[in-house]
C-alpha cells in the first residue's frame, strides 16, 4: 500500500512539472516586450474642464484638470508651472499619467510639494510626452492660497482667471 502512494505520489509530482513548464514556457506569439506605435497626435488640444484646486494643505497642493486626448506617446506628464507671483512662474511640477488610447478626453492631477503656509500661488498648466514635447494646451493663468499649518482647503470648482495686467 505504501508503494502505490509512493508511486502516485511521484507521478503527481512529474506531472505537475510538466504540467507548470508547459504554462511558463513563452509563446512565440506573443511577447511582454511588444509596445503599441504611438497613438496619432491630436491636431488641437485643448483644456475642457478647469484647471482647478482640488486640495490644498499649509505645504503642498493638487491641481487638477480634463483636456482632450493629446495622443502620441501614452507616456505622458501633467505640468504645473507655478510661483507667488503671476508674471514669474519659475517653479514647475509634474506628474505622470499613461493615456488611455480608448478615451476622448485625459484628467491629469498633479502635486505640488514644499510650499509655504498662508501664501497665494500663481499657476497655468500644460501637459507632455515623456520625450518632454508638450503638448501647448497651457492654461490662463489662474491662484490659490494655502492654508495654515494642520488646516486643508478643497476646492472643485474652478477659480477664475486672472484679468488682463
């Protein structure tokens, strides 16, 4: 009796190895190394919804926004470019997003780390592939001010755009 487990016991086991390498053995026709061509560029991008304060805390911020599909790459980073002045926005932060081929439109979120408490920031977005080609969908130039230290401000709706200097 303790033979013929044994003897079922082995032929589990092979068959088992068998049966997992024929799983884990490649296929030749298809490869993880496969990448889809770039989707065509879109002709004309552009934002068709904010860009808005979704968050704020007293040190950092999320700014959001919806544009259509820029296409390209799928790689692709959502820009802020930002300072406490509206005529010198030096500071810049980004975030990555892959595009969805199948969606018309794209919403990009991007954080904004190490800002002061209390203090209003001035910012326009854009967006870009990753080989840095934007896309030149930027924003009017829009604000929003931090909150104090262990305070939070949400926002969703837009804020208005800055009028003429």
């Amino acid at each position: 009796m303790i033979s013929l487990h044994l003897k079922l016991a082995t032929a589990a086991a092979a068959a088992s190895v068998l049966f997992s390498n024929s799983i884990a053995a490649p296929s030749d026709s298809y490869s993880a190394k496969q990448e889809l061509a770039p989707a065509p560029k879109a002709a004309r991008v552009r934002i068709t919804q904010g860009p808005s304060l979704e968050m704020a805390d007293g040190n950092s911020a999320i700014i959001r926004w919806r544009s259509d599909n820029p296409g390209g790459s799928d790689e692709h980073y959502g820009v802020v470019h930002y300072g406490t002045s509206p005529r010198e926005l030096s500071q810049t932060a980004k975030s990555h997003i892959r595009l969805n081929r199948s969606h018309a439109d794209t919403v990009f979120r991007v954080r904004v780390d190490g800002l002061a408490p209390r203090t209003t920031y001035y910012y326009t977005v854009d967006s870009m592939a990753a080989n840095g080609r934007v896309d030149r969908v930027k924003s009017p130039v829009r604000r929003f001010t931090t909150s104090g230290t262990g305070e939070r401000v949400a926002a969703y709706a837009p804020q208005p755009a800055l009028g003429p200097r």
